[in-house]
C-alpha cells in the first residue's frame, strides 16, 4: 500500500485531542457534608495527584476514528503488479532430423536438455510441441521416414524471434544444413538468445535427368548426382532396349519404357521423363547494350550440346521454338509471353538499372563464382534458382501453365559477373534446358558463413509491466464511521449511567 498524498499523515497527531480531554476533563463530585465532618476543616487537594484514565476503550475508539481519517486524506491505494513472464526454454528441430538417422548424432545433446526442463517442438509454422512419449517413439526408430518439407527456414525464423521474445528465453535451433531448405534473403540478424546449430547430414541422390535418342536403337542418359559436395551430371549411352545399367558407388538404374517417356528406378527412388528426340528451338533476342552477353551465352549452350549430343538450334523467331532468351531492356511482348501458357520457356535478363555488389554465388559443388552487379528488381513470389552468399535471388523462376519465366537479375559478362568466363556455367544451365518433372534435387551443403545470419542481436527488453493501483479511500472513510457510530452508542450509554 502507498498513498498518494502522504503529507496529510501528519493530521494523525490530532489524537492528542482526545487524549488531553480525557485527561482534563475528570469530573469533579458534589461534596455533601454529614455529621460531624461539616466542623472540620477542608484541606487542599493537589488535582494532578488524582489524574487518572477513564473509558478507555472510548478514548481508544475516537484516536482511532482520527488516525483513519487522516489516513484517508493522504488517499491509499493498493499498488497490484501484473505477473512477470516466466523464461522459455526450447529445443526446435527441423523435420528432415526427426525422422532421420541424422537424429542420432544429437540425440544425446537433446536428452540432456529435456531432463532439464526445456520443452521439444517441431521446426514447422506452428512450432508443434512433441510430448515425452513422442519424443520416445521418434528417438528409437530403427529406419528413416521420408520427410517431403517445403518450408524455408531462413522465412520461419521471423515467427521463432516472435514467439520467444524475452531476453532470458533460452532457444536451441536444430536444422539440417542442405541447400533446399533455403530461399530468399538470408536474414541480417538473429536474437543472441537463439543458438542456431546447423547439423551436417550425409545424404545423396540419384536420378534420371534426360533422356536423348541420339540413334534408333541407343540412348544418352543424362544423370545428376546431388550430395553435401554438390549437384553434377553425367552422361551414359545404352541400348535403346537395355533395362538395367550398372552405375558407380554400387548402383543399379532399372528402366522401364512407356511409349515415348522413360521410367528410371535408382535405389528404390524412380521418376519418369520423355525422351527427346528433336533438336531443342532456342530464339535469342538481344538489344546493343547486351551484344556481348550472346557470346557467352551462345559458347555454353553449344557447350551442353557438345557434352549431350543433343543438337540445340538458334532461331530468329518464335515460331515452334522451346527457348526464348529476351535479353533487351524492353518489357517482353505479350504476344511472346501468351506462349508460356503452351510450354515455352523463356530468360528474361533486363540488364538495367545495375546495382554494384561485393558477393558471389555457389556453383557446382562449393566452388564460388563472383558477381558484380545485379538488376534493381524486387521479385514477389519466386522459385529461387541462383542466390548470392546472403541469400538474395539471382535466377528465379515463376510457372505460368506449361512454361515458366525465368528472371536474371545479373549477366555473363565479366562486367557483371564471372558467370561468362565460368566452366561451370554449361552444368548450371543444363537442368533448366533439360528439365525432368520432378522438383529439382538439391542435397548441397550450406556454409555456415552463408547459412546463419551475420549478426546476432540482444532481444528487445520488454517494457516495466505496469502497476494497477487500486484506491482505498473509500474504504478508510466507511471504516471510520462504522467506528464514530460505535463510539456515540458507547458514549451515550455512558452517560445515561
């Protein structure tokens, strides 16, 4: 309790008040006097001698009466804190580790810290906690589950910050360190509260890439590879009516033909493609300012034919082409882009308004490739096919029904990237020019320089909860008058005594 005008306290010292009435106001007896004690003669009597205290509990009720309002003008109130919230302790893991052998490494780390109070969620939207007896059922699995995850972790980590948010929360990330669980713009900071731990899992892949009829009765496969090493592809030939094929690392590639498209079972994984035939229409058009992106361009193109087999053929026109590279700084005709809906995919690389950046891009495998400048576009909903070391899009993609738009904000000169002078440009472009149906693999390891935010900052410190005051001046006032309407009764029975 604390009073808002405690300078009226001071008017609890009017008790001397009653105390010095009580002690004066002693009433003196009528003297009759009888016999023969009327013939002596009075004597004097000190007063103070016969000072004593009478109604006690009277003058006890009327201090009292005064002492409650005096404290009644210096307002009390009753000052009520809201609870302060209590510090989260929380493990959040990626799916693809739940479910995984890659679970067994960090098995132990994560028992250690449930014993000591932190509770386990899933690294999904809603960050699902996962009881104690699912936690059990996950932790003692003998085979790998296989997990399909499309979340972007750099885009949950916002939501994460969000819901522990309290400087004293203690938060450990668990996330696999693949490439395919990345996209966007990599985040510029991370709460120092939150200890992201990316966990290096071993996996690998193999699949049919293309398939090309380079003669009636052979075959060209075009194989990927994608592992923490990276993603490569590789070409074998084969009879047209071959079925299975012994590959490297133990594998065996089972074929099965239907009409004109090809199923390949590697290692209990399949998928199909159609099986090309024609050479691939590609139509180029450029304006002057990007003369000298064709070259490169042109050099790795015949690059990828020269590696296949399969011819590619350049083109002045539209016309039945499957490829069409806009390389002007006009926006693309619309009579060109109501073709994608048919199937045509087309490269859109602006080449305007440049932006100077110091950074590079991942190619095949780990090594990097600078880039130089980059276009000012602010992509809205994208497939990110390219992205820089911090994340931000290089090459992305947009489906528009059979066909899809491909935007490059950058270029293959050495003005603004290295990408021309790159031997790896011809396998960067292969899986776009030779696409399968299935979603691009992507087993590729993320440096921890370029998968973590570079800055780790303090959370924000929540403001003082604020104090609910309750004021109590009403109830000091009715306490007093119930106690004056106690002391009158008392009074006035005394009295009438």
């Amino acid at each position: 309790m604390s009073f808002l005008a405690p300078y009226f306290l001071f008017a609890a010292a009017a008790i001397v008040i009653p105390i010095a009435i009580h002690l004066w106001n002693k009433r003196q007896g009528k003297t009759v006097k009888v016999g023969s004690l009327r013939w002596l003669e009075a004597s004097a009597s000190n007063r103070w001698s016969s000072i004593k205290l009478t109604n006690f509990w009277l003058l006890v009720l009327r201090c009292l009466i005064l002492i409650l309002l005096a404290v009644a003008l210096a307002q009390p109130v009753w000052e009520h804190q809201a609870q302060k919230q209590k510090e989260a302790k929380a493990i959040v893991i990626g799916e693809e580790l739940l479910y995984t052998s890659a679970l067994k490494p960090i098995k132990p780390t994560i028992d250690s810290l449930l014993q000591r109070g932190y509770s386990l969620h899933s690294y999904t939207p809603d960050f699902k906690q996962l009881s104690q007896e699912e936690w059990q059922q996950i932790s003692n699995r003998t085979q790998d589950s296989l997990v399909n995850s499309n979340y972007n972790y750099w885009g949950l980590l916002p939501a994460l910050a969000a819901k522990y948010k309290l400087p004293q929360d203690s938060v450990l990330l668990f996330t696999s360190d693949q490439q395919q669980y990345f996209a966007g713009t990599r985040p510029e900071s991370i709460s120092q509260h939150i200890q992201w731990i990316p966990v290096a899992t071993d996996k690998s892949i193999t699949w049919l890439q293309a398939a090309i009829q380079i003669k009636p009765d052979s075959l060209l496969l075009i194989l990927g590879h994608s592992s923490r090493e990276g993603t490569h592809y590789s070409k074998f030939k084969t009879a047209a009516s071959a079925q299975t094929i012994a590959l490297p690392r133990n594998q065996q590639l089972q074929l099965k033909h239907q009409q004109d498209s090809l199923e390949a079972i590697i290692s209990g994984s399949s998928n199909k493609v159609k099986i090309r035939t024609s050479a691939l229409q590609v139509a180029i058009f450029t304006d002057e300012a990007q003369q000298p992106e064709v070259q490169y361009l042109k050099a790795a193109l015949q690059a990828i034919s020269n590696y296949t087999g399969f011819p590619f053929q350049f083109k002045a026109d539209t016309t039945q082409a499957d490829w069409v590279f806009w390389l002007r700084k006009d926006e693309l005709p619309e009579s060109i882009a109501q073709q994608v809906n048919n199937g045509l995919n087309i490269w859109v690389q602006p080449g305007q308004k440049p932006q100077p950046v110091t950074t590079h891009i991942t190619g095949i495998g780990s090594t990097t490739i600078k880039v130089h400048q980059l276009s000012q576009l602010q992509p809205q909903q994208q497939n990110q096919l390219w992205a820089t070391a911090n994340g931000e899009p290089v090459l992305y993609s947009d489906n528009y029904g059979k066909g899809k738009i491909y935007t490059f904000r950058s270029g293959f000169a050495p003005a603004w990237s290295e990408l021309g002078q790159s031997a790896q440009l011809p396998e960067m472009l292969l899986p776009l020019l030779l696409p399968q149906p299935q979603p691009t693999y992507n087993y590729s390891a993320v440096d921890d320089q370029q998968l973590l935010p570079a800055k780790t900052i303090k959370a924000a410190t929540i403001p003082k909860l604020n104090t609910a005051q309750i004021p109590l001046l009403k109830w000091f006032v009715l306490a007093a008058f119930i106690l004056f309407l106690i002391e009158r009764i008392i009074a006035n029975r005394r009295s009438n005594l």
